[in-house]
C-alpha cells in the first residue's frame, strides 16, 4: 500500500492552494507552514513506515486557539486535516491522505498545571510521556499508562490511540487516566469534556474521544490523573525452556489472585535481539522465553507476592528467577523489554508488527498456531507481548526489498489477528486500527455495530474531514474488498 503523489502545488488541481498557505501563514507566521516538498517528505508515514503518502500541508501550531483557526479554514475549503503528534505509532494512524493538512502538535509541549493535592496535571498535546511522571517523581507520584515507545511518544497520541504499556495490567490504560480534554472539533470549535475530577455527571464523552484516532477532533489541552508512587517495588525476571511454560505461570499468578503491575514475556529470538543491540547481561540467552513480573505495594505486601511468583515460576520449570529491587536495576531490566522492537533491526532490514488480544487461556494455543503461521509462510515471528492481559506483539521480519514481500507479510499478519477475533480476543490492544487493520474491522464486529460507529462519527464530522480513510474499511481502500463490501452492502456512505 505504499503511496506516493505528486504535490498539489505542482499539479495544477483547480483548489487555490496558495490562498489557504497565505492564509495560514497569516494565522501562524510563516516559519511554521511547511510547504516544500522536501520538507513534508518527513511527515509521509508514522512509525508502520510501509505506508506513506505526502500531505499536501505540514502546520505547526502553538495553542488551542491557533489549531482552531487552521481548521475553520480546512472546514471552509473542504480540505481533510490529519493530527500528528511524535509520529511513533504503528498502525497508520497518522498516515496523510492525499491533498490533505497535516496539523502537527511537536511544538504544543507545555506542562500548564500541576496539582498534587488533587491529584491531576495539565499538559498540551505534544509533551512526551516520561516528561509527566519527571515532573512530579520528586513529590512521590507518577503518570501510569506508558507505552515502550514512552522516552519518544506523545501524550495527544497516545490519548487518539488509547495506548497501553507494560503496566496497563493493573493500572489500566490511557483511557483510565483522562480526566478531562479540550478538544477542537472538525468544523473548528472549541470545547471542553470531561473536567479535573473522575465520574463528571452526563455522558462518558471523554470516553468516547479518547481512542477515536482523530477522527472526533484534536486534544489540545489533556487533564490527566496522577498516581502515588508505590511504597516498594520489585521486577522479577523467570526464564524457561519453552514459551508454554512462561505462558502456563502467567494463568497461575493471575488464578493466585495476585496482581502485578506488569508481566511481559519475550521470545528467543526477542531476547538475543535485545542483547544484541542494549548488552543488558540480564537475559539469558539460551532461553526458550523470559517472565518479567513487577509487583508493588506496600513492602510486606511485595515481599509475599514476590515470594508467591517465584514458587509458581519454579512450579512451572523456570531454570532461575533474578529478582531487582533497586530504582537503577529495574530499569535496566525493563530497558531490554522496552528497546525489543528497535533491535529487531538488528536482526532483519524490516519488520511488520500486530497487535492482537487474547484471553490469557488461548496463550499455548495462539503461540503454536503462530509458529505454524510462520512456517507455512517462510517469515520468522519474534513474539514480545504483555502477557498480563493477552495484548500479543507479533514482530514478523521480512525483507521490503524483495517483491512481493509485504503483501505476504500484511496476509500472515491478517490471519494473526483473525485468530485472535475467534478465540474471543480483539484485533487491537494499544496500537489502534489506523489505516492498518481497518480491512479487519468486519471479523470483529457486525454491520449493525459498524454502522452505528459510523453514526456516532457523523454527529461530530459530518464532512469526513478529520483523518478520513482510517478505522473503517471502505471497498476502495481495502485489500479485502470483496469480504469488506458483502458486510458493508446497506450501509450509507457517509
């Protein structure tokens, strides 16, 4: 699905291009409307680097009432607009569309209010995730959710794609720790969901937004709930002869009724890739698989569980258990977890990555059925996945060079995610739908279902001018049309 276009300025398309420009320019001063076609080639993909399409218009905007102004004028024109944030996310999300804005929050990354006493921050959009919890460590708090990609990604876009993280198991994800949002909506609005206390009376709208991969608007100011800091913490990290067997621990530290922060397991190939690249020591090599498993509370509470999991660790054939309790140390054994997906470049030119949900049941199940996947389509599979709630993160590593590569790939990883959907699971966990999954929307949910998301989509933009082309699939856009068309026949086009 790679895509390029010609820029809309050398093109001679009837829209007056250069009146919208002057226009911004005006709004924003012209250092921060990018036009060049050099320059936008930054902006053509997002982290799923498979796709790419170069928008027409990067704007750079600095506050609520300036991305307002930008987007009244791409209503007026009729001109779809695609919110960016750090670009890190993995399913299209913030892929362009063609002739399209792309309204870009880097330069949004104020914190505007902090308050502890209540337990709440304010940010804008473009500050990046580790920056909340630095802010307030100090004073014994922290933010939660916080994907791999933390040191790099952004808050906007991890409130558009409901992102997770290693410690969503017990903590939840970005949804749990919205408060409230001010949003813009696609005819240029400005208004406020949600507020700085949980449980705000009336519908769940920031629900609703949170997760709507920009297709409802653009956050452009985020209440967010901070957490206290646990009084002790420890990481603990198992390693097995097979993955079975670190799957097996998971069900039975989850069936002893503990319930730690975080378990992450990671496959061989995943493990010698991370060594490779972060030379950690902590992992062993000749591993089938590696636990982690962080449990934190109050110390005697840490010191039981602790000693609970590394029973049911040995219960289940763990060759060792390494525990660390120090600030330092742990974050060095979650540094391998969180550099997995970077080092597999390591071990191939590309790779592709799902995102697929299971219950935690259909573990061995799903990991057979994935080898065999593997095998039957000649493409190596690492596995690294927050086992804690089933969120699989198949990587399968291909060569982009070779033609006909990424549609064989794109086709195994569609079967990953159908297998998912029939053992009871979900197509995404954290990543979102983007322009990657959307083809797959239909195995989850019925016509009915996706009409009335549909609906729901029109009561806020009724022009389909807030990142068009992403979640729902449409026969044009959908390398399974056919299927896609059958479920979708009755439908109105919105």
């Amino acid at each position: 699905m790679s895509v390029q276009a010609s820029h809309p300025l050398q093109t001679g398309l009837t829209f007056d291009w250069l009146k919208l420009i002057t226009e911004l320019k005006t709004i924003l001063d012209p250092e921060r409307v990018i036009s060049k076609p050099e320059e936008l080639l930054v902006y053509e993909c997002d982290g799923l680097t498979s796709y790419r399409q170069m928008p027409a218009l990067v704007v750079l905007p600095r506050s609520t009432e300036e991305i307002a102004a930008v987007i009244q004028r791409c209503h007026q024109y009729r001109v779809p607009f695609v919110a960016r944030g750090s670009g890190t996310g993995l399913s299209g999300g913030a892929l362009p569309v063609e002739n399209c804005v792309v309204i870009a929050t880097t330069l949004m990354k104020r914190i505007l209010e902090i308050d502890l006493e209540n337990r709440y921050m304010v940010v804008q959009p473009g500050v990046i995730n580790t920056w909340i919890t630095q802010a307030v460590a100090a004073q014994g708090y922290f933010y939660a959710p916080d994907p791999s990609s933390q040191s790099v990604c952004s808050i906007g876009g991890n409130v558009a794609e409901n992102s997770g993280g290693v410690h969503c198991l017990k903590y939840g994800v970005t949804a749990n720790h919205i408060l409230g949002l001010k949003v813009v909506l696609p005819d240029g609005e400005i208004l406020e969901l949600g507020g700085k206390i949980p449980e705000m009376p009336g519908y769940d709208l920031v629900g609703l937004f949170v997760g709507s991969e920009g297709t409802l608007g653009i956050a452009t100011e985020i209440t967010l709930r901070l957490v206290k800091t646990p009084e002790q913490i420890q990481v603990l990290l198992a390693d097995f002869d097979s993955v079975e067997a670190a799957g097996s621990t998971v069900s039975d530290i989850i069936a002893a009724g503990i319930i730690p922060a975080g378990m992450e397991i990671m496959d061989n190939f995943s493990i010698n890739a991370v060594e490779d690249v972060v030379n950690l020591g902590y992992y062993p090599r000749d591993a089938a698989a590696i636990l982690l498993v962080e449990v934190d509370g109050l110390p005697l509470e840490v010191e039981e569980a602790s000693e609970q999991v590394k029973a049911l660790c040995f219960k289940n054939g763990a060759r060792q258990v390494q525990t660390a309790s120090d600030a330092e140390e742990r974050l060095r054994v979650w540094k391998g977890r969180k550099a997995a997906f970077a080092a597999m470049g390591k071990l191939s030119p590309n790779y592709y990555v799902q995102d697929g949900v299971i219950p935690r049941s259909q573990l061995s199940l799903v990991l057979a059925e994935i080898e065999r996947l593997s095998r039957e389509y000649g493409y190596p599979v690492a596995n690294v996945f927050h086992a804690g709630d089933g969120n699989l993160h198949p990587l399968i590593l291909y060569d982009e060079s070779v033609p006909g590569s990424l549609e064989k790939v794109e086709k195994l990883g569609g079967e990953i995610l159908k297998l998912c959907v029939q053992l009871g699971g979900s197509i995404s966990g954290e990543h979102g739908i983007g322009a990657d999954k959307r083809c797959y929307m239909p195995e989850m949910f019925a016509a009915a279902d996706l009409e009335t998301m549909q609906w729901v989509r029109q009561v806020f933009d009724p022009e389909h001018l807030a990142n068009p082309g992403k979640i729902f699939p449409t026969p044009r856009t959908c390398g399974e049309a056919a299927h896609a068309h059958a479920q979708w026949e009755g439908i109105p086009a919105f």
